[in-house]
C-alpha cells in the first residue's frame, strides 16, 4: 500500500543509507518541479521511518515541499515483493516519461536553433 505525507520527521535517514550526491538530488529536485516522480516511485523505508529505498527523492520533496509518497516494509518478503511489483507496473510508465522528457529536451535545442 502506497501511502503520502508532508510529516517529514517521519522519515530516518541512517548510516547505512548511501552518501547523499548533491548533483543527483538536484536533477531530482528539478525533475519533480515539472512532474510528479514520487508517485511513480515512492520511497520504501523500514516500520522506525529508516529509508531503504529514496533518500535522494526524499531530501529533493523535502527541500522543495512536496508530499511524500512511501510504502512501509514490515520485515517480510511479501512487503518487498510488493514494491517491487509496484515498481515493475510502474516502469513502462517511467520510461515513456523519460523518453518525452529527451524528445522535449531535443526539441528546445532545435527550436533554439530556429531561432538564431
């Protein structure tokens, strides 16, 4: 189950989660100042709020206010198995994203062509 909040206490970022690369929670930020990816890929964390899966997405909705959209892994294979599928059914949909988003990109440098 997909759930959403603006209660970003709620989320633990710990020591094993990976070293936080400024430049990729940047494009993120700006990625979701144009759509909604959270809702497409919602964080995973552990019950306690530690992030398994989003740290970067999660500190990029943070800076910029958005709600967070997250599944809980109880500890069970079937909870992981969950995302998972969720994630799964979701990437069809992620990747036409991605793929208007470098058809939008190659269409403004065209145009910026045009118009010199």
């Amino acid at each position: 189950m997909i759930h959403t909040t603006k209660d970003y206490d709620k989320f633990k970022i710990t020591k094993d989660n990976r070293t936080m690369d400024i430049a990729h929670k940047d494009k993120l930020k700006e990625s979701m100042k144009i759509d909604d990816i959270l809702s497409l890929r919602p964080i995973l964390i552990r019950e306690n709020g530690e992030v398994i899966d989003g740290q970067h997405r999660l500190t990029a909705a943070k800076e910029l206010g958005l709600e967070i959209h997250y599944m809980i892994a109880d500890g069970s294979d079937s909870s992981l198995d969950e995302y998972n599928k969720v994630i799964q059914d979701l990437r069809p949909f992620i990747n036409e994203i991605d793929r208007l988003k470098k058809e939008n990109k190659e269409l403004k440098r065209e145009n910026k062509g045009v118009a010199r």
